[in-house]
C-alpha cells in the first residue's frame, strides 16, 4: 500500500495569504498520478488538481500542484474566503489510496 | 451534466446487511468505470471499491474485501454495493464518484450508513 501523509494537519491563515500544503508518499507515484480535493463540510471532495499538476476544469488558476516521486505539493497563492475547507491528496498509481487531510483555517 | 445520486443508506445491526445504489446520469456511462468511498464521521476518505466498465474487473479495500461486492448495471446507469458482516467501524457516508484514468472527478453527495444495535 503507497501510504500518503500529509502536512500540516492545520494550516492557520488569513484570507491573501499563500497556503502551501504538503503530501508525501510511502511509495513512488509512478507518472505522477497524484490528484488533489477539496472537501467542505457536508459536501463530497471535488477534484481540484489531477496528473499532480493539472487543473479540473472550472478550477480557479489560484490553485496550482507541482511535484513528483514522492513529494508533491498543493499551492493556493492567494486565499479566498471559500478557500478555507479540508484538502485531500489521492493517488492513482498503484490501486487507490488517500492521504489524512489538511484543514486550511481561518486566522 | 454529470449527475450521481446514492440511496439506500439507514441504520443496521452489526452483523447486519445492507445495499447501497447510486444512479448516474450526463455522461456515457458504459464507458468509464465507478468507485465507492467513505467517510466516517469526523474522520478523512478512505477508497473501498471500483469496479471498471464493463464490471469485468472489480478490486477492493483490504477493510472490505470479502464482505462487500460492487456491481454495475450498464442497461440502468446503476452501480451498487452489497455489504454483509456489517462492523460498527463501517458506519459511515458512502459516496460514489465516477473513474477518470483513476482519479475521480465526480462524486455524488452520499449516501449515510450507520452500524448500531
């Protein structure tokens, strides 16, 4: 099992501010099948970055991921109010497995 | 658009069964295959099974796997998840969300399962 830990589990920031969240997997992700989510309470995750760097469709450019082999990251460059929820990392190359999350919270 | 809609959730004794369907619309659904995911309460997602297209091929969390079967419908637009043994540690949100190159690019709302006596 590729186990993906992510960090912070909190992240306390202002609305502006530049979240940077990081995933780290157990295992190599191979083609870097790595996606990102967003999760808001009482909301399913919507898929927000695939393929570790490319944006879903409708996705603001705010939002960007880079990384490879084990170490990718999910960069939001300038917070919006309805930016604040939980981030989950998901990857694809070997079955399917999540990562624990990160809450993005406000200051 | 694309549409998922679970049903089929409630409350079940341990040891108890339970089968959950979610209807697909929007898209050619024969075409892709279908994941079901869980959430228990206050904690993260956790993938439990996707069955591919045409339902040929069909893989499972360890958590699950021998306890729980999905399957598809292709002439209804229907996957469902059959789950027997029920455990207290399943209870949970069930969503289905739809396979694309394996990440999942829609998910419906969910559909709440909970194992109490």
């Amino acid at each position: 099992e590729n186990v993906l830990t992510q960090s912070p589990g909190t992240l306390y920031l202002s609305p502006g501010e530049r979240a940077t969240l990081s995933c780290r997997a157990s295992h190599n992700v191979n083609n870097n099948n790595l996606a990102w989510y967003q999760q808001k309470p009482g909301q399913a995750p919507r898929l927000l970055i695939f393929g570790a760097s490319s944006r879903a469709t409708g996705i603001p450019v705010r939002f960007s991921g880079s990384g490879s082999g084990t170490d990718f990251t999910l960069t939001i460059s300038r917070l919006e109010p309805e930016d604040f929820a939980m981030y989950y990392c998901q990857q694809y190359s070997y079955w399917w497995t999540f990562g624990q999350g990160t809450t993005v919270a406000i200051k | 658009q694309v549409r998922l809609v679970e049903s089929g959730g409630g409350v079940v004794q341990p040891g108890g069964s339970l089968r959950l369907s979610c209807a697909a619309s929007g898209f050619t659904f024969n075409s892709f295959g279908m994941h079901w995911v869980r959430q228990a309460p206050g904690k993260g997602v956790e993938w439990v099974a996707f069955i591919q297209d045409v339902g040929r091929n069909k893989y499972y969390a360890d958590s699950v796997e021998g306890r729980f079967t999905i399957s598809r419908d292709n002439s209804q637009n229907m996957i469902y998840l059959q789950m027997n043994g029920l455990r207290r540690e399943d209870s949970a949100v069930y969503f289905c969300a739809k396979d694309a190159w394996g990440f999942l690019d829609h998910w419906g709302q969910g559909s709440l399962v909970t194992v109490a006596s």
